[in-house]
C-alpha cells in the first residue's frame, strides 16, 4: 500500500509560480511511474505530467514550457513547479503513482491551486 500527500496549493495571480509536493509513504519501494493529475469544476481529471522510474517526463500540451515535473530517488517524492501561470490552470491537482508489480494505481487527495486574473 502506498499513501501520497500532495502539498503546495495555494491561491497565485496570473503569471506567478507555484510548487506542488506529494510525499509518498508506505511501500515506496514498489512505486513506478508517479505523476500529476488535475480537475477543474465540471471537467474531467486530466494528466498534467508524469515522470517514470527511469525519469523520463511527459507533459500536456497545455502545460510543455512552463510546468516541470521531478522526482526524489531517495525520498519517492514528486514535484511540480508551476510558472507563468494562467487563470485556466486553476484545478484540484492530484498526485499519483503506479505499482511496479500490479500497476494498481494510488491518488492522493488533492490540493487547490487557484490563479486569479
């Protein structure tokens, strides 16, 4: 069993940074790809960015060039650093991760980020 906590959230004008923490704890050991996830009111969860064991990163479209994902070997923690953001990246952004061995997938609860025009 894996549990992440995802921190970091917060409330920013446009063109301004932030940065999302998830600390992951439990069986960390056994954590593949991780990544971040978001969902606006009314909208779907959608995949913002991942990055895989071996640290190769992949990004939305409407992200590439201003977020950057990255990953802490020793602590199993991922990142999330936000720049020039803009009112449309306001969402809950979860963290996730998968199993090496079941890919059973893990979230976490979620932190608001809210970018005021």
């Amino acid at each position: 069993q894996v549990q992440l906590v995802e921190s970091g959230g917060g409330l920013v004008q446009a063109g301004g940074s932030l940065r999302l923490s998830c600390a992951a704890s439990g069986s960390t050991f056994r954590i593949n790809d991780m990544g971040w996830y978001r969902q606006a009111p009314g909208n779907q969860r959608e995949l913002v960015a991942t990055i895989s064991a071996g640290r190769s990163r992949d990004y939305a479209d409407s992200v590439k060039g201003r977020f950057t994902i990255s990953r802490d070997s020793a602590s199993k923690n991922v990142y999330l650093q936000m720049n020039s953001l803009k009112p449309e990246d306001t969402a809950v952004y979860y963290c996730h991760a998968t199993d090496l061995i079941s890919n059973r997938e893990f979230w976490g609860r979620g932190t608001q980020v809210t970018v005021s025009s």
